[in-house]
C-alpha cells in the first residue's frame, strides 16, 4: 500500500528576489478586486479555480512547503477514451470512480478544455510568487517550493489573475486565519504515519479551531496499480465540511468503494480553506488558501 494522499489594468513583470524565489510583481492590479459572490452551488459552463496550497505558519523548515495551482475550463469539448467514470454526491461529499478496459470499446469521458487565463500571481506580505500556463493539456503546473511558507497567520495574501484573450483579469484579498489542529484519526501533520482505515464502516475526523466561513477539505482516493505501473481503477472521494463544526464524516457508501489488496494505491489527505467565489466577465472563479492539517503516504485500506 502507499500513500495518505494581457489585461486593462495589470503590467505583468514577474521578478525574482535575491535567493532565486519568486518576487512580487513589478506592479499590481490597479483597479478594485473582482466581485464576490455567494456560492449557491450551481456550476457555470466557463469556471475557473485558483489556490495556494500551503503548510501550516510554524512548521519546520525541512516539512514546510507552498504551492500554487490553476485551472480555467469552458464546456467539454475533448475525451477521454477508453475510460468509464460515475461521480455521485452525498450530503457535502462527492465522489468518481473511473475504470480504464483497454480490451473493450467504451463510451468517452467528456473533459473540459483547459485555458489559459495568463500569469497568475499569489502576492504576500514578504514574498510573491507567480505560475504561468503551460498548454492545454498540462494547464497550469506548478512545482512545491519548500522551506517556508508563503503567507503567516494574520498576513495578507492577494491573488491576482493577468488575463488574456479567453479569460478575464480578476483579482482578490484573503488575510489568513490562524491554523485549524487535527485530532483524529491522528494528530496535526500526520505525514508518513501508517494509517488503517475502514471501508466498511464511515471514516470519521474531528478537529478544533476554525470559523464558520473556513472550511475543513478531506480527500480520500484509492486505485489499483499494476507492474506495468497502470491504473485500471481509481476513486477519488472529496468532503467539505463547515470548519467551526470540530468533526466531519465520509459516508460508508463511499468509503466501500475503494480498492482493497495488496496492489492498491491509497491515499488521504486533510487542509483547512478559505475561499472567495468571484466574477469576471462570464467565468465564475473560485480562489482560495490551503493549509495543510495531514497526509499520510503509508495508508492501508481494510
């Protein structure tokens, strides 16, 4: 088993501090930060998702890391073949299973065509960072650059999007909370702990700290691995759950799901979030902070 799992406005010259980092922007957005909207949950065809995913302020520099991500997406309009997924949802939590049989002709998985939205910049008090598009395959990649991270407790990070011909500029302002702890089904920052996890029963976690606007986000994958390193089976579960709540469960239908053997690959993951849903032109854009609260890489599935 392994693993817990060019816009009106802006003038985009990224620039690099004295260690090699990325440093702030030569000039930010000029204008007012981007509407804020309630999340109603309704999906919109032309949607984009900005984060910055981070460990917690305080963690030792030899575990302490920062990462950006992005992702813009308009209707389906590629294909995924010869793979099968069903995705399904149970009070604040969803899932997809997807299975691959290369033997047998399957219908195609409609996938949304990744855009590019131009350089996008997580600008705070004392560093900045910037990732770039790649193509539309990739998206946006992004490496984990490691020994800090970006944004400490009470300090202002502003998320600032350039733009380009498909997507608007767009920008926005978090202040980040102070960290939510983890109590079970283990203790703040459990990399590398061995975990035994049921998929016989609900997986339950309970945590303290948070605020009715955070959220605490679970991730629990499983996917059988092949020698030749393929993955014929894979489910991806993903619960949100109101942070000041203190616990949070994934449902046994789902949790029954996962691949159980000695050719599994198993994964959970834990962060706390703060999130902001904005309008640009016709893209609804939801942007966030991610603290990591736990990931295990020995899981073990029964």
């Amino acid at each position: 088993m392994i693993a817990l799992g060019a816009a009106i406005g802006f003038e985009a010259i990224a620039c690099k501090s004295d260690d090699d980092t990325p440093g702030r922007p030569a000039s930010a957005y000029a204008g007012p930060d981007s509407e804020i909207v309630e999340d109603d949950g309704s999906s919109s065809p032309k949607r984009g998702s900005v984060s910055l995913s981070q460990s917690t302020p305080g963690t030792p520099a030899q575990f302490a890391y920062f990462r950006g991500d992005a992702e813009f997406v308009d209707e389906a309009v590629t294909a995924r073949p010869g793979t099968v997924c069903t995705e399904g949802r149970e009070g604040t939590c969803r899932f997809e299973a997807c299975e691959t049989d290369k033997s047998v002709a399957v219908p195609a998985t409609p996938q949304a065509r990744r855009l590019d939205a131009g350089p996008i910049g997580f600008e705070g008090e004392r560093s900045s960072h910037t990732i770039a598009y790649g193509d539309e395959k990739l998206g946006y990649v992004d490496k984990q650059q490691k020994g800090s991270a970006l944004v400490g407790v009470g300090e202002t990070l502003r998320i600032v999007g350039l733009g380009s011909a498909e997507v608007p500029a767009f920008a926005t302002t978090l202040v980040l909370r102070a960290p939510i702890q983890m109590l079970s089904p283990a203790p703040q920052g459990f990399d590398l702990t061995r975990l035994r996890v049921s998929t016989r029963s609900e997986f339950k976690l309970t945590w303290k700290g948070g605020t009715s606007d955070e959220n605490v986000v679970v991730g629990v994958y499983g996917a059988e691995h092949t020698a030749k390193h393929e993955r014929p089976r894979s489910v991806y579960v993903t619960c949100v759950f109101q942070a000041n709540a203190g616990r949070g469960v994934v449902p046994a239908s789902m949790m029954k799901l996962m691949p159980v053997g000695p050719d599994s690959f198993d994964s959970v993951s834990v962060a706390s979030e703060q999130t902001r849903l904005l309008v640009a032109g016709d893209f609804r854009i939801r942007t966030a902070v991610e603290q990591g609260l736990g990931e295990s890489y020995v899981t073990q599935y029964e």
